[in-house]
C-alpha cells in the first residue's frame, strides 16, 4: 500500500491507504473481502468513504502500476479456481478449459 495515488488519495480524507483501496473497490461495484484478526484493522476494513471523480481518476492505474491485480489470501483448499495469479489445485470442472 505504498502507491502513492492511494497515499495521496488516504491523505485527502483522513483514512489509511486500505480504507481507500477497499472504498474505491466498493465505488467501482466490486466485492473485496478484508481479512483481519487484529480489532482495529477489523474495525477500519468496516469504513469506506466516498471518492470523488478525481479520486478515481487517480486511483486508476494502481494495479498496473503495482505488477497487476492478484490475491493476497490463498486458502489451502485444493481447488484451482481459475484465478490468474495462482494456477496450482485441482481444476474444478466448471473451471476446466474447454477442449
């Protein structure tokens, strides 16, 4: 989370830089699973605020800018869901390329 959109963006508003990136996943209509065992970060993962067109405008790019979009949870279980950072597990029959 050292991008410094998403630092510019955190600063503009007074929230960490993963309250911006979880807020602007929400803005962007999609669903973004925040993991933590610590209360603050479980309580900071609940704020999202409300980005305005030039924080957008700012925030795209950041996955290019950071080698892509990839998952940062792997739970061990043994399933390749076809995500395209991780190609390991057995593939799901739903997910299997087709011949």
């Amino acid at each position: 989370m050292s991008d410094p959109a998403v630092n510019a963006v955190a600063t503009r508003h007074g929230v960490a830089p993963g309250t911006v990136l979880l807020s602007w996943h929400v803005c962007a209509g999609r669903v973004a699973l925040a993991k933590s065992v610590t209360e603050q970060r479980i309580v900071g993962n609940l704020k999202v605020v409300e980005l305005t067109s030039k924080d957008v405008k700012e925030l795209e790019g950041v996955p290019e800018r950071n080698g892509g979009i990839r998952r940062f949870i792997y739970p061990p279980h043994g399933v390749n869901f076809g995500f395209p950072d991780k190609d390991f597990g057995t593939v799901a029959p739903e997910y299997a390329p087709k011949a």
